[in-house]
C-alpha cells in the first residue's frame, strides 16, 4: 500500500509539471511577435514611425498581380510586359525585398 501512495503523489507531480509545461509554452507562442496568426490578425500591433517606401526594380508597364501573406513576410506577383512573371518576397517591417523568383525555362548544363 506503501507503494502505491508513492506512486500516486510521483504521477500527480509529472501531471502537474505537464500542465506547467504547457501553459509556459502556450504563454511563449502567444506573446512573440515574430510568429505569424493563422486564425485572424495578430493580437499586438507595432507603431510605424513613418511608411517604409519600397521600389521594386521592374520596368515600365509592369503589374503588381496577387499578393499573399506568406508568414510574416508578403509574396507579391509581377506580370512583366514583356519577359517571364516574377516573384517578390518583401519583409512588411523594414520594405526590404528578401527574394526574388523569376519564372523561365530550366537552363540544362551540358
């Protein structure tokens, strides 16, 4: 009987340090502002002190086609005039351009 009154109190203490354990992570994963909401717009807002100005290097006639949120960066869509679409990951707080993807037949090295 000994036994399993040790047994009990050691599984009430791992049952109370899981829940521990889960509310701490639960508490880190609800305050970064670094991780992206899935469900609605994110609980923290961050004030701008001024409009970061972007300027993408595409020439003249180009469209700026569909946009997605893509984690915390913004995927946007550029149908060129003439040439292939391109790809423009941009980082919303600083306007930095990331990545660029450029649309166009595989070139085989020989």
């Amino acid at each position: 009987m000994q036994i399993l009154k040790v047994l009990v109190v050691i599984m009430g203490v791992l049952i109370l340090a899981g829940f521990t354990f889960l509310g701490v992570e639960l508490y880190k994963r609800m305050s970064d502002p670094n991780r992206a909401s899935l469900t609605g717009p994110a609980t923290t807002t961050t004030v701008i002190e001024r409009p970061a100005e972007v300027t993408l290097d595409v020439p003249a006639g180009a469209r700026i086609g569909e946009m997605l949120v893509a984690g915390n960066r913004v995927l946007f869509k550029v149908t060129l005039p003439q040439g292939p679409d391109r790809l423009y990951l941009i980082d919303p707080r600083t306007g930095a351009v990331t990545a660029t993807v450029t649309a166009g037949p595989l070139k085989s090295t020989p």
